[in-house]
C-alpha cells in the first residue's frame, strides 16, 4: 500500500507527444496528477479523460501537470487520444503490469468485447488517480476496482485553491499501531 508523505514506486513510460515520461523528472511546480485508466475498450475511461483534457490547462495554472496512463499499446493509446480529442492532456502507454501492481492498482482479466464492440487485453490495470508532489512522495490516491465511481477532476481543481492557500499537508501517513 502507497503511504502519503511517502516515495511512490518508479513510474517511466512512453509517451504519444511528449517521448519519455519520468514521473521523477516531471519538474511539477506544485504536484503531477498521474491518472490510471483502464484503455481503449473503456468507454467510461473515455468520458473520463475528456474532462481531465478539458480541466488540465486549470491544473497547469496550479502548478499541477497531467498525463493519463494505460497499459494499452502506443495504437490503442493513439486511438483514445484521438477520441478523446484533448491536446493539452499527456497520453503514456505500455505500462507494465507489474508497475501497476507496485502503485497498489487492481488487475482484471478480460471479458471479451465491451459494450462498444472493443475487445479488451487479456489483463488490464483497473482505475487509479494519484497526486505526487515534485519530491516523489504521495500527495492523494484513490484506486478503484471497477470504471465506475471516480474522482472529480473538478473538485480536485477547487480543493487545489484550499491546499495550496493553508499548506494542507496529504494525510493518511500515519502507519503505527492503532
């Protein structure tokens, strides 16, 4: 389990337009939003990074960036860019399985052809979305085991404004007996 105030696990993958992503050597002024998706055969993860696009230029002028990461071949990540339709989001690809497992993501096996008729990889990481600070440690985390029930990019943009005026530190670090 990732621990907030805590290094998160060696994140590096591909890029479609911006080459190689290094989580570590982001270069964030205030944090990097890492969002997990579960690919192209989701049409909930599409819905998804739509608005992520729409709200990452309000993120960048928080100091935050954005990127949208799957496990999809850099084909599959081209075709839900294109549906997507939002250039300012940052779209990785290929990342490992064993990656996800590191940053505490489900895995599922597939169940054929989804509801638009894409069929899904034989395994595929479920949703994460994940708040680092530009030391590499945990800021916020929520992981899901279905596509349904995500975070709002919204609210996180307006509880931005709260975080950054008070200095609010991430909570949930505490790991003693309880």
């Amino acid at each position: 389990m990732l621990i907030p105030r805590q290094s998160v696990p060696e994140l590096k993958v591909e890029t479609l337009t911006s080459g190689h992503f290094d989580l570590a050597a982001d270069g964030s002024e205030f944090a990097t939003l890492v969002v997990f998706y579960r690919g192209l055969h989701c049409p909930i993860c599409a819905t998804y990074l739509k608005e992520l696009g729409r709200l990452t230029p309000e993120f960048a002028q928080k100091g935050v960036k954005t990127i949208a990461i799957s496990s999809d071949t850099e084909e599959r990540a081209q075709q839900m860019a294109d549906k997507v339709g939002t250039p300012d989001l940052r779209f990785g690809y290929g990342l490992s399985l064993s990656v996800a497992n590191e940053w505490g993501l489900y895995i599922s096996t597939s169940r054929g052809k989804t509801s638009i008729g894409i069929e899904e990889p034989a395994l595929f990481s479920e949703p994460g979305v994940f708040l680092v600070k530009p030391d590499n440690t945990l800021y916020f985390a929520s992981v899901q085991t279905m596509p349904f029930v995500r975070p709002h990019f919204q609210e996180m943009v307006g509880a931005l404004d709260f975080v950054q005026k008070n200095d609010y530190p991430a909570r949930g670090e505490y790991t003693g007996a309880v």
